[in-house]
C-alpha cells in the first residue's frame, strides 16, 4: 500500500496577556492529528502529513504527484487553502486543485474527508465546499450554510452496516462525539453509522463508490475536541480508522 496523504490538522494559536498596562503575546504551534497518525502507524500504515499552511506551496498539483499516494484525507482545511497556489497569489493561470482531486478519485483514487470546524461547510461557513468538485464526488451532500453541530452532551454512534469492510474489525459499540457536520447522504451513497439527535439521524460515517474511485466521509474529527477522549482511548479506534483507509485503497 502507497501511503497515505494527510492534509490540514495543524494550527497556531496566539494568545494574549494583559497585566495592567503591560500585554504580552504569546504563540503556540498544535497538531490534531497525532493520535490518528499513531493509530495508522501501528496498523503498518504510512502517512505523509501537509499541514494546512504549507498546503498552498506543497499540496500536490498534479495527477502524477497524487498518484504517489493511495488515499488523500482532508482534515480540518478549508476549499480556499486547496484552491490558492504561488501562481494565483501572483496573478497568474494555475490548477484547481478540488478538480484535480475529483478527477484523481474519478480514476481510481481514494478520498476521504474527515469532520472539523473547517470541513464540509464549516462551523462559521467559511470551509467553502458547497458546490465544489470536492462535494460532487463525496457520499454527503454539503450544506449551503454553517453546518457544524456542538453536542456537549455527547452524541452515540449507532453502526447500521455492521458487515461493511470498513467495519470488519470493529468488535463493539463507537463511543460518544462531542460534535459533527451536519450533511445529507446522497442516494448512491451508503450510510454506515449515524448518530441519532432531536431532528432525526445524521450520518456519521458514508462511503460511496466514484467512477473507477472511491470516497468516504467521516462528520466529526478525527481527534480532539469533537472525538472524545473515551473514543480515542477505545480499543477500536486504530482498527476503524486503519479500515477507513484501506477500503479506500482498494485493499478490503
């Protein structure tokens, strides 16, 4: 198996102090993604991490270049940081790169979009997948509008498509989300756990098969805040997340 392209999941934060009339600032560099990138790692699956602020030089331009992958994950990274490259900032013709995905899945790649803040459409609005090519090639249906879902009080996973290969490892029940994006599965798409809340069932995880590719969809994080500690502590998260990727790769 080629190994896995991982983008976004990095973020700064600064904070400030105020003491009187004395402020200081101070800034921190974080990765959200370090328990999925151990959990892959310990299922013998490589991972090759773009944060978020160098996808606009590194992220791959090119068929060729994703090609050196077997599945791309986007994690917590909005359309407009995929879709702005040196040429554009320049003023010059360059490639969209949520076409050049599409087209990659259209032809035998594999894509997953993982839940967050900045994903599908976003808490604020501002992830911008709606109506993309990104979106036309995923199992859900993105909202127009903010999309992100707070549930403090904990969401519980029901699996519906026990028998699914992505799902073959998983030997007992998910634990609670804190959180997800609100979408829709589409009708040539599957829904294989979904969490029930006050406006019905929303999917939490669907998958679905694109041309000769195929693309899965995962509504919540795939590490804190949203994926709670009891979920990343359970002893089923490497086996769900390791059969995420490889039903994507064609391997089961």
């Amino acid at each position: 198996m080629k190994p896995v392209l991982l983008a976004g999941e990095t973020f700064h934060v600064t904070s400030f102090a105020s003491k009187g009339l004395n402020v200081g600032a101070s800034s921190r560099y974080s990765n959200g993604a370090l328990r999925y990138l151990q959990a892959l790692g310990s299922c013998g699956i490589d991972v090759v991490q773009i944060g978020g602020e160098r996808c606009e030089a590194e992220f791959p331009t090119s068929l060729e270049a994703l090609n050196a992958y077997s599945v791309v994950v986007l994690s917590d990274i909005d359309a407009l940081t995929l879709l702005y490259t040196p040429e554009t900032r320049a003023g010059r013709r360059s490639v969209n790169r949520l076409e050049l995905l599409r087209s990659w899945v259209e032809q035998g790649g594999g894509l997953m979009m993982a839940g967050g803040y900045t994903s599908f459409q976003g808490m604020d609005g501002g992830a911008m997948f709606h109506g993309t090519a990104i979106e036309e090639c995923l199992p859900v249906t993105i909202h127009a509008g903010p999309d992100g879902l707070e549930a403090p009080e904990g969401l519980d996973p029901i699996i519906g498509k026990q028998d699914h290969p992505v799902l073959a490892d998983v030997t007992s029940a998910l634990p609670y989300v804190l959180g997800m994006n609100r979408v829709q599965t589409k009708p040539e798409a599957t829904t294989l756990v979904g969490c029930p809340t006050l406006g019905g069932e929303l999917p939490l995880l669907a998958v679905r098969n694109y041309h000769a590719g195929r693309s899965l969809a995962w509504m919540t994080d795939i590490g804190p805040h949203w994926l709670s500690n009891d979920f990343m502590q359970w002893d089923g998260y490497d086996q769900l997340m390791a059969g995420m990727v490889r039903w994507l790769a064609g391997e089961i």
